[in-house]
C-alpha cells in the first residue's frame, strides 16, 4: 500500500467516528497540557528563586578568606592569586582589602562643610572592578591615575551639613544629596597616634550600583585601587609607630566563576588550598534541590494524566478493530501485506496523540499566560503602587515558564505515547486470520 493511500485510509477512518476521535484526542490534550503546565511551574520556580537571589547579589561571586591566627595565618598572595585564577572556570580574580583598622573622616564642599563620620573602604586591583561584575550607574571605569575612586551608590546620602541643625542636617535616601558626589574632591582625614593627622584627597571617577554581594563599599562607602588604599593603610601605621605590613598578603579575596555551576568545584579547590569561602551558593543549592524534587512530583502528577490518555487511545483502537474486522480481512484477501495493516493502525494512533499533543501545547500557552497575569494582577491587588515598583523586578516573576524544549519534547511525547498505545491493537489486527476476518457479522 503506497503512503498516500495509507494516510487517506488513516484520516478516513478517524473521521468516521468523530465525537469518538475527538474525545480520545481530548484526553491526550489534557495530559499533555498537564505535564507541561505542572513542568513549567517547577522550572517557574526555579527561575524565581535564581531571579531572587541575583537581587541579593551576584550568583557567581565567591568571597576567599585567609584561616588562622598570628603566625599561622594563611595570608593570600600575589601567588596565590595566580593559582586561583589558573583553577579553571575562574574568569576574574582580585585581592581585596578593607580599611577597618583606618579611622577615617570624610569631608567634602567648601571649607569642608559636609562630614562623613563613617567609610566602609575596600581595595581591588584596578583592572579587575569591571571584570568582577561591578556596575556603574554613572561616571567611568577610569580607576588608572592615583587617587581615582569609585563611590557606592547611596554614600552621598551619609553626609551631615555641619553648618545646619541637629535634625535638618542629614539626607533621607530618594532626596536630593547636598552636593554632586561626582563632581566634587573627598578629603579623607585619619588621626594617629600622638594627635597627628593624615589627610588625604580622592576624585570619584564612577558611582557603583548597589550590590552586598560584593561589599558594602557598593552602597555606602568608597572602592579604592587597592595600591592606593594599602599606601594610606601603611602611612597610617607608620604615623602609629607600627611597620608597615604589605608584604605580607591579604586577608580576603574575590573569585569570580563564568557560571553558577562551577561555583561549588572552585570553592572546593579553593578550600583545599587552606583557604575558606563563602558565597550564595550554600543558600542557592538547597532551593535548587527543593525545586528539581517539586519539578519531578509535579511532572509524575502530569505522566499520570498523559498515561491516563493512552489508555484511552488503545481502548478506542480496540474498538475500533472490532468495528473493522471484516474490513481486515478484506484488505489482507485483495493482497494487503500484514505489514500495511500493523502501520495503519500504528498511524492512526500516532495522529490521535500528535493531534492531542499540539493541541495540548498551544491550551498550555494560554493557561500559563493567564497563570501569570493572575499572580501578577494578585501581587498588583497585595501591593501598593508605590511598592509595586519598589519590589521591581520580584513584581514581574512568573508562575510558569514554558520553554521551547519542553513544548516540543509534550509534542513528541504525545505522539510516541500514541504510538505506544496503539502497538497491542496493531498486534491483535495483524494476528486476525483473512478468512475468518470475513465471515466476521
């Protein structure tokens, strides 16, 4: 039997009976749509869960620390930072040192009217900010001439005017700062020991968007070239009477991964070096495992359905080879070969689970847009406007995502599962004898 005759033979005969063609396919529809809709909500999920943690911070950031005390301390070195960025995956990799045993003041404006009591101060090298996923909100990278700084987002907003009230002389965060923080010189004061005072002054060159991940220097503080910090580091135990310690090392360090999925080998390549680290990976790992475990349940409560279905197609097969006994024998008698009768059979079950399970995919297309517009329209209801854009981009998470591998792996599913379901009814019309097919009443 030619294919073209196969295939009308095939559509003649699903036609035939309809409402019993239709509703068999409608079972498909409805196990394919809930195993892609019960699938897109663990991967929607999941997405969320990602989406909120990068909202903390960067999720390939790892934070190296040395371990020890006094002598036995594991400093991090020049050396030790090219093994670490040796250790593949790392794209990026820089020492970096904070300034919490540096008291210092920071004025800015005119005879220095505007005073700063408090600086979170860290240290990198200057080429690595961009590289480490550092982002500006203003200004530039140009972090290459001595004194060049970059400011955290909100620091403009620790200053007080020293010229008015207490109680008028702060500003509140979303209001205008009393001064342009990219325009104007910081002198940065720290007095040592014996009442002598070290000043320094520094140009911002940028402005850092907001990002804990990193530091606190990326809200309110100052990210320095790390020479630059370690020099006034070391003038200002100099002027304590303490010798300089920069040939010692670094107490921290930052690693940046090329994914998330490395993070977790290089932190332990990293520890095994005598070093400890910490990153969003011990809070990432946990809710990733949660929602794969809640993917895969929601995915077995889907399969049930779809199986559910392919019960369904055999039990209309089956039906349909007692209607069509006669028929079978027919054909085998006008010299149609047994393995024609297995593929018609084969392809009318194919075709009942292809049909189900495009149409499957295109009803979970809309459930799960109207899915999402519910949980976005519900959270628009709990939320006032002027939340609402606070909170963002958590606003805009959806509940299910539906990517194009997984509508297309439903499709091909379906349709194997047709296939599948109607193997016994093909067997059993191959195995009916020609004669006896037809003296069948």
């Amino acid at each position: 039997m030619k294919k073209g005759d196969l295939l009308q033979v095939c559509l003649q005969n699903l036609f035939r009976h309809k409402a019993r063609t239709i509703l068999t396919v409608m079972g498909v529809v409805l196990g394919c749509c809930s195993v892609i809709i019960m699938l897109s909500m663990g991967i929607g999920m999941k997405q969320a869960q990602e989406q909120a943690l990068s909202m903390m911070g960067d999720l390939t950031i790892i934070q190296v620390y040395s371990q020890g005390k006094g002598k036995k301390t594991s400093k991090i070195t020049d050396r030790t930072m090219e093994t670490i960025k040796a250790i593949p995956g790392v794209t990026a990799a820089t020492p970096r040192l904070t300034a919490d045993q540096l008291p210092v003041t920071v004025y800015a404006g005119k005879d220095r009217r505007y005073r700063c009591l408090y600086l979170s101060a860290a240290g990198i090298r200057a080429d690595a900010a961009e590289q480490m996923g550092y982002r500006l909100l203003e200004g530039s990278w140009n972090t290459a001439g001595q004194d060049r700084v970059l400011v955290g987002q909100e620091f403009a907003f620790l200053f007080e005017d020293t010229k008015r009230p207490e109680g008028k002389n702060v500003k509140e965060f979303g209001e205008e700062p009393f001064f342009d923080v990219m325009k104007t010189p910081l002198i940065l004061e720290a007095e040592g020991e014996g009442g002598k005072k070290l000043t320094w002054e520094v140009r911002p060159s940028g402005r850092l968007k907001e990002d804990f991940s990193k530091g606190m220097e990326t809200s309110g503080g100052i990210l320095f070239r790390l020479e630059d910090l370690q020099r006034m580091i070391d003038e200002y135990q100099r002027s304590s009477g303490k010798p300089a310690d920069r040939k010692k090392g670094w107490n921290a360090a930052i690693v940046k991964a090329d994914h998330i999925r490395h993070v977790a080998e290089i932190e332990g390549k990293i520890r095994k070096m005598g070093f400890s680290t910490s990153s969003m990976e011990s809070i990432r790992r946990p809710m990733e495992q949660e929602a794969r475990q809640k993917q895969m349940m929601f995915g077995c409560l889907g399969a049930v359905s779809l199986f559910v279905a392919a019960l369904g197609i055999t039990n209309t097969m089956i039906m349909s080879i007692s209607e069509r006994t006669k028929e079978i024998g027919v054909m085998k008698a006008l010299g149609c070969q047994v393995h024609d009768v297995r593929r018609l059979f084969l392809l009318e079950a194919g075709a009942i689970g292809l049909t189900g399970g495009i149409l499957g995919m295109a009803v979970s297309y809309l459930l799960s847009a109207v899915m999402n517009v519910a949980a976005i329209s519900g959270m628009a209801g709990e939320m006032g406007g002027g939340e609402l854009l606070w909170a963002g981009e958590a606003a805009a998470m959806p509940v299910s995502v539906i990517p194009w591998w997984l509508s297309l792996a439903a499709v091909l599913f379906s349709a194997l599962t047709g296939l599948a379901a109607g193997y016994y009814p093909a067997k059993k019309a191959v195995a009916i004898p020609a004669l006896e097919a037809i003296r069948h009443d």
